[in-house]
C-alpha cells in the first residue's frame, strides 16, 4: 500500500511516500518555510501527478506549531474527501519519539512557548505518560535517570531536564520526521482502520500565544 506522509507541526514540514512502513521518497519544506505555500507543490513532485496510487494518507495532527498542524489537516480533509483515500491522524510526539530506536525509556518534549513544554513518556512502544502541556519541571519531576529526553524544548530547558535524566544533544532526533508519520500511520491503519475526516482535529493542547497576549492585552488596565 502506497503512504503518503504529511508532517507540519514543526518549522521544518515534510511529506514522505512509502510503500507500507518502507520508505520510498521524502522531501521537506527547509527551516522556518511556509507550509502552506510549500505543501502542495512538494506533494505534486513526490506523486508525480498521480494522487490516485495513494492508498493511504498519514497526517500529524500535534501537538506542536498551530498554523503548521492547520495547514496539513486541511490539506490531508481535502485530499481524502476528493480521493476517497482512507485518512489517520499521528501524534507528533510519538513521530518524534520513533527517532530513537533504542528499546529504553524515552520523553519526548516540545517547546510549547510561555515557559511550558508539549511531553509525552514511553518506555520501547509502550506509551505511558500521554500527551501532556506542563511547565518543565512539573515534568521532570516524574523522570528518573534511565529516561533519555529529546525535543527541541531542550534548547530552551535543558537544564530541568539533565539535573534528573539523560538529555539527547543529537538534534536529528529532535525533529518530527515525515517518513516516521507514514510508518506509524500505516502500523495504526493496519490494527484499528482509518479516522473519519470530519473528526480529525488539531491536537492544540494549550491556546495559541497569539490568543492569551490578545486576552492580557485587552484585561490590561489603561485605555486601549
């Protein structure tokens, strides 16, 4: 079965085709791009024209970048109800958590702006602390020195993280990986089916910044 992969929670999106869980051809945007200008032309050089030997169509659905997780799920709605391809929706946590191959416990942590971090705990396959948004240290407190921490909220929080655990500075690890949403999507569709589209919702987690500065700013005292 044919996998098309779409990966925008991050500043860095990617799509990736595969053939079942083996990846064929993965191509991503370039740092800070624009998903919504880059997505559909990346899609067309990677199907070369032929979206109808998609069979499957794997989207990450977040936590993670608010305008990117918008983007790929309006793209992936809008190809599936005009293919007819059965669609499902992936963690970005545990797209990132599928770097490390090592069977070992592993966290998983996103800066999620405002001091907080998107987390999520796994010990091989087994996932046992579900996606969550904290400050760092609430989560720290709940890793012991066996976990290895990856996510691109170490560059900010680092220091909560390597006082109780073993921290990653390898960044390709970091990073949500296309060929990595294709492969888990594939696994989930092969054991559970696809996701209707219409439920298919961004997994936001916490209120977009824009949002909360908008609330402060007009609870401010002083004219506006």
């Amino acid at each position: 079965m044919k996998v098309l992969a779409i990966e925008t929670s991050s500043t860095r999106g990617a799509v990736a085709l595969l053939d079942d869980d083996t990846v064929l051809d993965a191509k991503a945007f370039g740092e800070c791009s624009r998903h919504g200008r880059d997505l559909l032309p990346c899609v067309d050089k990677l199907l070369g024209g032929e979206p109808g030997a998609v069979g499957l169509l794997a989207v990450s659905i977040g936590p993670g970048s608010y305008t990117g997780l918008r983007v790929g799920l309006a793209f992936a709605k809008t190809f599936a109800a005009e293919t007819g391809t059965p669609v499902v929706g992936v963690s970005s946590l545990d797209v990132i958590a599928a770097n490390v191959s090592e069977a070992r416990r592993v966290c998983v942590v996103v800066d999620a702006r405002l001091g907080r971090v998107y987390a999520a705990l796994y010990e091989g396959d087994r996932k046992v602390l579900d996606d969550a948004v904290a400050r760092p240290e609430e989560i720290a407190r709940q890793l012991k020195s066996d976990v290895l921490v990856v996510g691109d909220a170490l560059r900010r929080h680092g220091a909560a993280f390597a006082e109780v655990a073993e921290v990653s500075g390898d960044e390709s690890l970091w990073r949500p990986m296309a060929a990595n949403v294709g492969r888990l999507g594939w696994r989930k569709f092969v054991a559970e089916g696809g996701d209707a589209p219409e439920t298919l919702r961004p997994r936001y987690l916490a209120r977009p910044q824009a949002e909360v500065k908008w609330e402060e700013s007009q609870n401010a005292s002083g004219p506006k």
